[in-house]
C-alpha cells in the first residue's frame, strides 16, 4: 500500500543518514582533537583511568626535580669528601716525612696546621641550598625517590641518605647531668626520661647568650644522643626548640630505621620518655650516651708532628678511613638517586605511552572511517531524493 501522507522509505534513509552523520561528526573530532576517549562522555571507565595515569605523570615531574636536587646535594658532599680525602693524603706525606730525624719538623707542622685549615674551610662550605652534609650538622636527608601506587592508595616513597661527620671539632662526653637513663641489661621494660635542657625554664634545648658548652652539662642545640639496643644504634642530633617528646620520637625514628625489629622490642612513646620492652628470651644490653661537637676528624687538632710524629701517624690513618668511607658513602648514595632518576624517566615514558594506547586517535584508521563515511553520506543522501520522490509517482495513478 502507497501513502502521500507516511513515507515509510523517507523515513528510513533519514534515520540512516541521521546514524551517518553522528559517526562522521565523532570522527571528524577524534581528527581534530587527536584524541579518541577525550571526555567522560567518550567512553568513563578509560577516560577514568587515564586521568589518574596522567596525575601520576605530574607527580613524576615532581620526584625528577627531587632526585635531581638530590643528585646535587650529594655531589658537592661528594666532592668535598673527595677533596678532603686528597688533603689528608697530603698530610700524610708531611707526617711521614716527620718520622725522620734529620728533618725540620716544624716547618712540616706549618704544612699540617696549613692543611687542617683548608680541610675545615672545604667542610664548612660544602652545602647545597643551604644543607651540609659533611659538617655533622644532620644525621639523615630523605629524598622523594618514588610514587607508589597500590589498592589502599598512593604513598610516597625515598631514599634515605646518611649524612656524615667530618668537621674537626672536638666532641666530649656528656655527663649524667643529662641523661638519667643508667646502662642497663634487660630484663624488665626500660624507660628513658630525665632529659634536662639548657634554655628557658629548662624546657628548651636553646642555648643561653652567655653559656659555655664546655661546662654546661644539660643538653643543648647540637648535642649527638646515642640509644644502643644489643647491636642496634639510634642517634639524633637535638635542634633549636627541641622538647623531651621530640628527642625521645627522634630517637625511636632512629632504632626503626637502622633495622631494630618491633616484633623483637617494643619501643612505647610517652611523656617526655621512651620505654624499651624486650620481647626476646635473651638478655639485651641498652645503653644511653651523649656527646658534644663530635667530629669524624677531631683529632687534626692535636696533630703535632714537632712533638709526637708517631701519634700523629697513628691518627692521621684513622681519620683518612673516615673521609674515604664518607666519600663511599655518597658515591653509593648519588649513583642509587641517578639511576632512580633514569628509572623515574623511563616511568613516566610508558606512562605516557599506556595513556596514549588508551585515548588517543588511531590516524590512519580514523582516515580510512572518514572517507567511507563521507562515501555513506553521499549516498544516503541520494537514497533519500530518491525516497522523497516516491509520492511524486502517486501522481500517474490519477491523470
């Protein structure tokens, strides 16, 4: 049956051309944008997935700059290890020479004092940014190393690095005006507390305008505080402003993170003190000590080869292990960060990549859709003249 008021075939090509020209339309976008899932509306679950991807590429961004500061700060530690290392080596050469007995042993002293001055200016002017890592001035610098990702949610992640000690200032052994924590074996949970500051009402470890660290016996800014359970030590370096609470937290953070077990010990936070549980059936000894201005080259200040030429051997051999070994150190330290830095780039490659799977528009497919669908839309505009004309034929049934 014919009709001039429903036209069944016009219907069907406008639907047709309708389905045509949203194909066209999209792949006329994916073109010009570049991008197949480019909103929510796209296609949500991909779409979803690469934002997240492409927020872990910032954050990765952010950990390069890190691990490239990083890289820095540890490089001029490096550096000055180095340096120190070479000069100690040189007055080496004096010291030796000084165990003979037909030579001026006070000019080569001139030499040695010569030295120990340039080792304490490269050591004092080791910082990057403001950080020393040489001067005893910090124990341990984290650097944002990596972004790690999981079920639970995204933590951070670094690479702890040990400062170390090669200042020549001469450190001395607090008394127990400081610490009222005996050295004990245990047998029962061990608590330290006592800790007594110099500074206002006590309570602050700020030094006083006129004190004098040399008889002050309360702990003030500076002061090594050394907790050792069995073979485990923690060591924190009390700073401006510190309270008991700070010191104690510091140094449970120490224990923990030089690899003391807390299945093993049971290491408690209370106020203004720490107690040490022991969870083991064997006997544990804990100990508790402090120094002041202890440094890893302490004795180039009593070097002397004019009066004791054998001593000063003896010594210099000591400190020169130190400087090599802080130098190991940080090689070790900067060689971890610049390979975490290519591995860190690398990351954020594929990431970009796998985003690039995901949303991005295949071209030259895209291009072959978009010549057949232009191919489509021509001819479904002709189906649909055609379909338009149909009841014009109506019209021979009536002449």
């Amino acid at each position: 049956m014919s009709s001039i008021l429903t036209n069944t075939s016009a219907m069907v090509a406008l639907q047709t051309m309708k389905g045509i020209n949203a194909n066209l339309s999209k792949t006329q976008a994916d073109i010009s944008t570049g991008k197949s899932v480019a909103t929510a509306k796209d296609n949500a679950a991909v779409w979803a997935i690469s934002k997240v991807m492409e927020s872990d590429v910032q954050g990765f961004k952010g950990i390069s700059d890190s691990l490239r500061v990083g890289s820095a700060t540890l490089g001029v530690a490096r550096q000055a290890s180095e340096t120190v290392t070479k000069l100690l080596t040189d007055m080496k050469g004096k010291i030796v020479a000084a165990q003979a007995e037909n030579v001026d042993r006070a000019k080569l002293q001139t030499d040695v004092e010569a030295l120990r001055g340039q080792i304490q200016s490269v050591v004092g002017a080791a910082q990057f940014n403001g950080l020393n890592l040489v001067d005893g001035s910090q124990t341990t610098v984290n650097v944002l190393s990596s972004l790690d990702r999981s079920a639970t949610g995204v933590t951070a992640s670094n690479i702890a690095v040990s400062a170390q000690n090669l200042s020549t200032a001469v450190g001395s052994t607090l008394t127990n005006g400081a610490l009222s924590a005996p050295n004990v074996v245990n047998g029962t949970p061990v608590t330290l507390n006592g800790f007594t500051f110099q500074g206002l009402g006590g309570a602050l470890a700020a030094n006083a305008p006129t004190a004098n660290p040399a008889t002050l016996t309360a702990l003030i800014a500076g002061d090594s505080i050394a907790l050792t359970v069995g073979s485990f030590e923690g060591r924190y370096v009390v700073q401006q402003g510190d309270t008991a609470d700070s010191l104690v937290s510091g140094l449970k953070n120490a224990l923990t993170a030089n690899g003391l077990s807390a299945s093993d010990f049971t290491l408690s936070l209370g106020a203004g003190a720490l107690t040490v549980a022991n969870n083991t059936n064997q006997s544990t000894a804990i100990s508790l000590s402090a120094t002041r201005g202890t440094g890893g080259l302490a004795g180039l200040s009593t070097l002397n080869v004019s009066t004791a030429p054998a001593s000063a051997l003896a010594a210099i051999e000591g400190m020169l292990n130190t400087s090599i070994a802080a130098a190991a150190s940080f090689g070790s330290a900067q060689k971890r960060i610049d390979i975490q830095t290519e591995f860190v780039g690398q990351l954020t490659d594929s990431l970009k990549t796998g985003i690039g799977v995901m949303v991005d528009t295949d071209m030259e497919e895209a291009s072959a859709r978009l010549q057949a669908l232009q191919v489509q839309q021509q001819l479904a505009t002709q189906a649909l003249s055609i379909a338009n004309q149909q009841p014009q034929g109506l019209l021979s049934l009536f002449r």
